[in-house]
C-alpha cells in the first residue's frame, strides 16, 4: 500500500472514531426532561398512583377526580401543621396557595384507575357486614342521627363542590384512619366539625363496615353541585 493510501485510511479511522465518540457521549448525557406540571406530578405516583388514579394494594387515597377545592385545603392543612402525616408535611411545608391551586386543578381533572377497584373485588368480605355499611352509606341511621354518607357526599359519592370529598373506591384502611379520627379527637376541622360528631355516633363495627363497601364501589361519578340541603352544617377541611 502507497503512502498516501494509508494517511487516507488513518484519517478515515480517526474520523470514525471521532463520530462513534460523539455518538457514546450523546447517548451518556441525560435527555433534558420538560417541566410540566404532570412531570412534577410522578413524585407523588408511587403512593397516589398514576395520575393519582390511585393504588389497590396501598392506604393511600386517590386525587384523581376529587373536587379541586378540597385537594387544596389538604395541602394547606398539611403546610400548616393541622393534618399530620410526616411526609407530606415535609413535601407542603414551602409551598405556596397558588401553587396549591395549581396542583390540585390538575389532580381534579383526572380519572381515578377503575382497575384499583376491580383488584379489590376478588377478597373475601363479611356479606351481613358488607350489607351494614350499605344501608349505612345509603340510608344511615336516623335513630341514632346518623345521616347517609350519599345526603352530603353525593348520590354516585363522588364529592361535592366545592369541597366535599369523593368516598367512592377509596381505600378502606384510608377511610377506617380517617373516620377513627375523627372519633379520638386528633383530626380535627374547622368548626362547625361535622365530621367529628358523625363519627362519634359510628361504633367501630360501623366505620370497617362502611369504609369495606366504599372501596368496593366504581368511582364513576364526578363532584356533584354544592347543595343547600345538607343534612348538617360543617367547617371546610
């Protein structure tokens, strides 16, 4: 091979080694990732779900699809200390209303993952108890002054506007947590607290019975309009 030949395949070899180079190093550096509000919003996936369509097997609620106004007054309650569950005190704790409002518009527009409830539906339940928290839910008790969970949640129980919770499809150790709060006295709302006097006259057979059949139930229905006929006064939160 002449001379020059071989200076033109040392600069072609070099020119392949430069390229694949190039290519390696391309491939090494991290894509720039896009700061939407649903790229910030993968945080909070692995307890809430895609989406917050929520989790089967996990105590953690839903977002999506609850009314916007309740989603935000969470947060809140969680910046300010009057909600306590370490992790997400730490998560809110500098984070300001609007972006609150900013969150939970978009939680709200979401659709909860109907594969959630279908998951559930294989375990063995108590029939006679899984029937209590159906009347319960529907009809409540009225010797007792119980109200329906349906007179101020909705009739799908899918919420209210502009900050009454969906209960549909939660899970139900979230719902056994949060009722039996509310009946120790360590989660408190603002005044007027229906919810505390509600869970006060639950006995603890009520509250597993009621929370089972929620979580049983499709949430298909979306926040309801805000009605005057409520069957108690009660503080937002």
């Amino acid at each position: 091979m002449r001379y020059g030949s071989a200076r033109i395949l040392v600069r072609i070899a070099a020119a392949m080694l430069l390229a694949a180079s190039a290519d390696a190093s391309r491939a090494a550096s991290p894509r720039p990732v896009e700061d939407t509000l649903e790229q910030r919003m993968q945080a909070c996936v692995a307890c809430h779900g895609e989406r917050g369509g929520g989790v089967a097997g996990a105590a953690f609620p839903r977002l999506a699809g609850q009314p916007a106004a309740y989603l935000a007054a969470q947060m809140k309650a969680f910046r300010e200390g009057t909600r306590t569950y370490a992790p997400m005190n730490f998560l809110m704790a500098r984070q300001s209303d609007a972006y609150f409002a900013e969150i939970a518009v978009w939680f709200a527009s979401q659709r909860p993952d109907p594969r959630v409830v279908e998951a559930r539906r294989g375990a063995a339940v108590d029939r006679a108890a899984l029937a209590a928290g159906q009347a319960l839910v529907q009809k409540g008790r009225p010797d007792d002054e119980l109200p329906a969970c349906v007179s101020c949640h909705g009739a799908g129980l899918g919420g209210r506007t502009p900050a009454i919770p969906a209960l549909a499809g939660m899970p139900r150790d979230f719902l056994i947590e949060q009722v039996g709060s509310w009946k120790t006295g360590s989660h408190r709302s603002p005044e007027p607290d229906c919810m505390s006097r509600i869970a006060r006259r639950m006995s603890g057979a009520d509250i597993v019975a009621a929370a089972t059949w929620l979580s049983l139930q499709q949430p298909d229905a979306g926040p309801e309009p805000k009605s005057d006929a409520l069957p108690l006064a009660c503080g937002r939160g």
